[in-house]
C-alpha cells in the first residue's frame, strides 16, 4: 500500500494506474475509519480494479463552534486498517497543500445546500464541494464512493459532479449501522455511555417513522411528530430538524407521495448527530 502526501505524486500513480487499463475507485474521508468507510472501500473493491482512499480533515468544512481541532486523528490505526482492506493508495495532503496561500477559488452547488443541515452549518457544503473537487482533480479515479450516511452530501456531489462535468461516476453506498441501530460515525466516540443508549433514539425513531408509512401513514406532519416525540423521551436534547424530503431535489414534503427520505440532526451534549432512512409511499404495503 502507498501512502502518498504529495498532490503530484498522487495524481501520477492514479494516472499510471489507468495507464494500465485499470479501474480506480476513489473513497474520501477525514479518517478515525470505522465500518462505515470500510463498507466504502469493499464497494469499491467490488467493481475497481484499484482502491486509492483519502484521509483529509478539512478544516473549510466546519464552522468555527465546531469540532474541528478535537477531531480524532488516529493515522496508524487508519493505515493499519486500511492495508488489512487491501487498499492500494492512501492519500494524506497536509492543509497547506490543499489550501495554500493564494488559493481563491470555492465550489458553491445552489438549491441542495439550502435545505436540511444547510439551514444551520453556513459554508459547510461549500467547504465539501471544494475539497472534493479538489480531489477529483488530484485523484482522477473512474469512480467514488460516498455513503448514504451523509445523504444531502452525497446528493450535492452527485450534482456538482454532472455540472462540472467531472468524468467520475459517484456511487451512493448504504449506512452501515452499530446492532442496536445507531449509525456509525466518528463523532460517535464522543458520546458518554449514557448519551450512547440515548442516541439510538434516532434510528428508533426513524425505524418506527418508516413501519408507519410501510402501514399507509403519508402525513409529514403526524410522521415527523412520531420521530420528535421518540427522540425527545429518550433524554436531553436539541433536535436540530426532523424532515421529510424529496429523495432527488430534497424539497420538504407535505405528503409522502414519492421516493423520500426522512432525515434527522440531533445535538446530544456536545455531539451533532445525523440519520436518514429512505421510504416510498409507493412501495408500502396498504
Ligand atoms: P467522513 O469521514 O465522516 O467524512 O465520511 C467519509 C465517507 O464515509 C462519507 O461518504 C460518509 O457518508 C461515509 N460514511 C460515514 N459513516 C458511514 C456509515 N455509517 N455508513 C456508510 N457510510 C458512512
């Protein structure tokens, strides 16, 4: 495995790669790897030639109340786990490479970044779109992997990838969840044991939100009380949102009466929380 600093260098194995006819996934994170971005690598494992993965915490993504300088940053254990994947190149920039003096240059998708966690993390998508197109730039894969954990994120790339016309196919991949439901996250180390139980009250909450429509339950407005009220039992929080949107354009709904999601954001203590299931008024069971 490479582990590889340098944007150059970087861009010429991925280029040598190709050169060979190989197939080059691409999984961005900013580390602290858990489950969840191993299932990223096994689906690019799946149909790529090459794996290359990106440990990047970037710091124009969070607000400046945010966690940023208490992100874990555990690099050897992220290594270690990433060869025993099978990954074939980790690219590690410093902030310096990718944002270096000079730099004017942002990446702003307009519509998708106004709903959901938009409403309440200024700059933060552009911040993702940037470094992401940054990426793409410097790692030219064929395709990149990106989870459904993050599904306003992933559907601000997919758009950002067909206006910019970037060659890269981005593939959306499941969440992968802890056995009681909770969805794995870095930021989930921060929790105390007893705001741990506390927190799967999202995916409990969500869980019983999608039984309710699988049973022909279509108001929004009775569908995210039911999620409120869960999450609300289950201990001291503040709910950020709980909304059901359009599963493309991600407009707030009224009525489930299309491909939705159903999407969360709940601070407990100091831990912003996010989750989402899809439902489908159309698929559910009358
Ligand atoms: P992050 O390191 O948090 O920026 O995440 C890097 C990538 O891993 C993003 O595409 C996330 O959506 C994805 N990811 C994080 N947690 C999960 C999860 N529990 N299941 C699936 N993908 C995840």
């Amino acid at each position: 495995m490479q582990v590889i600093e340098q944007i150059q260098a970087c861009r010429a194995t991925i280029r040598a790669m190709q050169a060979e006819g190989l197939r080059v996934g691409l999984v961005p994170t900013m580390g602290a790897l858990h489950e969840g971005h191993l299932s990223l690598v096994r689906a690019a494992r799946k149909c790529c030639d090459r794996v290359a993965l990106t440990i990047f915490v970037n710091p124009t993504q969070f607000s400046p109340n945010e966690d940023l300088d208490s992100y874990p940053k555990p690099l050897e254990a992220d290594l270690a786990a990433c060869r025993a994947e099978g990954v074939d190149l980790v690219f590690t920039p410093s902030i310096d490479a990718m944002y270096p003096k000079g730099m004017e240059t942002s990446v702003h998708v307009t519509g998708l970044t106004d709903e959901l966690c938009g409403k309440n993390r200024p700059g933060h998508f552009d911040g993702v779109t940037t470094v992401v197109a940054k990426l793409f730039g410097i790692l030219p894969a064929d395709a990149a992997f990106f989870g459904e954990k993050d599904y306003q994120q992933l559907m601000v790339v997919k758009r950002m990838a067909k206006d910019l016309d970037f060659p890269i196919e981005v593939v959306g991949c499941p969440i992968v969840r802890e056995s009681d439901g909770l969805a794995l996250s870095s930021r989930n180390v921060y929790l105390s044991t007893e705001q741990r139980k506390q927190a799967t009250s999202l995916s409990r909450g969500l869980f019983a939100a999608r039984q309710s429509v699988n049973q022909g339950m279509t108001s929004v407005k009775d569908i995210t009380g039911k999620i409120r009220a869960i999450i609300e039992d289950a201990g001291p929080c503040a709910v950020d949102y709980v909304e059901v949107v359009d599963a493309e354009t991600l407009a707030t709904l009224c009525q489930i009466d299309r491909p939705a999601r159903i999407c969360v954001a709940v601070k407990i203590g100091d831990c912003r929380l996010i989750d989402n299931v899809p439902v489908d008024a159309a698929t559910a069971s009358r």
